[in-house]
C-alpha cells in the first residue's frame, strides 16, 4: 500500500500529464484487517491515496449490500455498478457512473459486475445482477453526452471484457478484472482498449493514452508496475497501514 502512494504521486507529478486512478474491484474484503473492518480499512486508505473510482465484484459483497453501501458512503471516490440491483424492486445497489473532469476532460466511468456475484454469500437474498452487456449498453447512451472519454470499470473477466468491447460500440477503455490477467500490451477492440494487471495488488497497472482533439484516443501504452524495493514506501500511508494493522490485526493468541 505504501508504495502503490508513491506510485500514485509521482504519476500525478508529471507534467503535461492527467492522472485517473481506477480499481476493477474484489477490493473491499479478503484479508484479516480488510475482514474486521468490514472494508473500512481499504476504503480509507484508498481515500489517502486519493482514488476516483472503482466497481464492484463478487468478493466485495461478501458481508452484505448493506456493507457495501455503508462503504460507498464514506468512500470519496465512486463506488460503481450499472447492473446490481435489489431483488424484486431492480432499483441499483450503487450508482451506475460518475462524471470526472480533469484538465478540461470529462471523463464519463461506468461499473459493471459479473453475474456470478447474484450468489455471493451474505449478498443472494437481496441482490440480482442483470445481464452486463445489455446494462452496460443501456447506459451508454447517456454517458457519452455528458462525457468526452468512456471508461468501463468491469468484473467480469477478459474474455467478457473483449466481448463486451465487441458487442457495445462507443467504448473508449475497459479496465478489467477478475480473471487475475496480465494484460500487456493492452488489446485494442475496434475503438476499444483493454486492459487488465493481476489481482490482489499485487502490480499496479498503467495506461497511458493520448486523446485527440476529436475525442478519439490514441496510442495505448500499458505498464505492469511491480511495487518492489525500487518504489520508497510513502511515510504518510505506511503511518495509516500501521495504525490499522494495529487496530484490526489478528487477534493475539492467548498465552499458556
């Protein structure tokens, strides 16, 4: 985490360049401190790292939608799917998309969730996910009048993904996720580029892309970022990880 900060900095340091930091999801709950905090541990440091949006998997459903919400509530970035809903009312769960402006760019993020989270323990009596392509593409259409660049957030694997960017025209990027895929360099759809980069942390992906005056982008360069020793961890976020480890941590055994 300390040195995904740094990372995360130094991009938004360079110049001529705008930075978006994005999350496919499966992010909220899995491990021991991410588990006792029902996620509220992930959410702030992902708030000190200053992420903009992220979508929702199977795993992050795991402890319920009420979880999730209460998450999403103090989460401030955007915490996204166009296509979980609450059984029997098909009213979202989260917000489908947000608008981020930038630079003079607006950049229009979309979420969507893989069907197999409808049977996520703790999440199956409340929730149906529809079908994501027919989401995805009722969404669109409103999206791109209010934006200049489209961004898919999707847990729905690459293969999905690949079809997704076949079936629904007008996408300009798919980040992608849990089919725990190096994706480098990223595919390109007909106007749609794709990318994915691992899971659970473990590299931080990179896309850079040029947009045109016309909207159109252009040459996608994908980075896999291994956080290895040659990254400093940030002091202020190895402060914040520490202090939660601290307060989440396993408990300790009892001694005999």
């Amino acid at each position: 985490m300390a040195r995904r900060a740094t990372v995360i900095k130094d991009a938004r340091r360079e110049a001529g360049r705008t930075a978006l930091v994005l999350d496919a999801g499966d992010t909220l709950l899995g491990q021991t401190v991410s588990l006792q905090s029902e996620g509220a541990a992930i959410v702030e440091t992902m708030n000190a790292m200053g992420y903009d949006a992220m979508a929702v998997g199977r795993l992050d459903l795991i402890k319920g939608i009420d979880v999730v919400t209460r998450r999403a509530q103090e989460a401030q970035f955007a915490i996204l799917s166009c296509n979980l809903v609450r059984k029997g009312t098909r009213e979202l769960v989260l917000p489908a998309s947000t608008i981020i402006e930038r630079d003079g760019v607006r950049f229009g993020i979309l979420g969507v969730t893989e069907p197999q989270a409808a049977q996520a323990p703790g999440a199956e009596e409340t929730i149906e996910v529809l079908d994501p392509t027919e989401a995805v593409r009722a969404a669109l259409p409103d999206l791109q009048a209010r934006s200049d660049v489209v961004i898919v957030l999707s847990h729905m694997g690459l293969e999905e993904d690949l079809a997704l960017a076949k079936a629904v025209p007008g996408i300009d990027i798919i980040v992608g996720g849990r089919s725990r895929q190096l994706v480098q360099p990223p595919e390109v759809v007909g106007d749609t580029i794709v990318t994915q980069m691992g899971f659970d942390g473990e590299y931080m992906g990179r896309l850079d892309v040029t947009v045109n005056e016309d909207g159109r982008l252009s040459d996608p360069l994908g980075a896999m970022i291994v956080l290895g020793p040659d990254y400093a961890d940030d002091s202020e976020l190895a402060a914040l990880v520490a202090r939660l480890k601290g307060e989440y941590g396993e408990p300790t055994p009892p001694t005999r």
